[in-house]
C-alpha cells in the first residue's frame, strides 16, 4: 500500500474535524448551559485530529526525504503541522473544563 497519499487524506479530513470543532464548541445563549457539544466530544475530536495531523507529518517528511520535496508535499505537509497545532490548541482549551 503507498502510504505518500496519506498526508492529503489527513488534511482533507482535518478540515471539517477543525470546522466542528469551532462551530460545536462555541457556548450557546443560557451562560450554563455549556458547549453545543458536549466536552468528551470536543476532546475526543482534538485528540484524533492531533493524532491524524502528527502521522501526516512523519509520513509527509519521509515522502520529502525519500523522493524528493515538490511543491505539492511541502504545502501539504506544512497545512498538516498547521492543523496538528490548531487541534493541540484546541486541545489545551478544552482540558481545564
């Protein structure tokens, strides 16, 4: 199996992993009412995403190294390190609730 499409695939799913995370963590109108998801949700979605953008990454530098760097592979893997850190973010914002 090639394993180089890997990183586009991670970074195609990134992208509406980051967009529920935004939209599903905002707070509604009550103040108590919390999240409009709920908190594991939120954690569990950051952490996969983390996951999926990091081995987007280590498999993106070792296409890179292997084959040779493209412009293609360069913004890909640059988006997937962008991405792990918005969800490592997102991490750290959820944790302490």
């Amino acid at each position: 199996m090639k394993r180089h499409p890997f990183t586009a695939i991670a970074l195609t799913l990134a992208i509406p992993l980051l967009g529920a995370l935004w939209i599903g963590g905002e707070r509604p109108a009550a103040p108590e009412s919390g999240t409009v998801l709920p908190l594991l949700m939120l954690l569990l979605m950051s952490e996969f995403g983390l996951i999926l953008c990091l081995a987007g990454v280590a498999l993106g530098i070792q296409h890179g190294r292997h084959q040779g760097w493209t412009g293609r592979y360069v913004l890909i893997t640059f988006g997937c390190a962008l991405a792990a850190l918005a969800f490592l973010l997102q991490l750290i914002r959820w944790w302490p609730l």
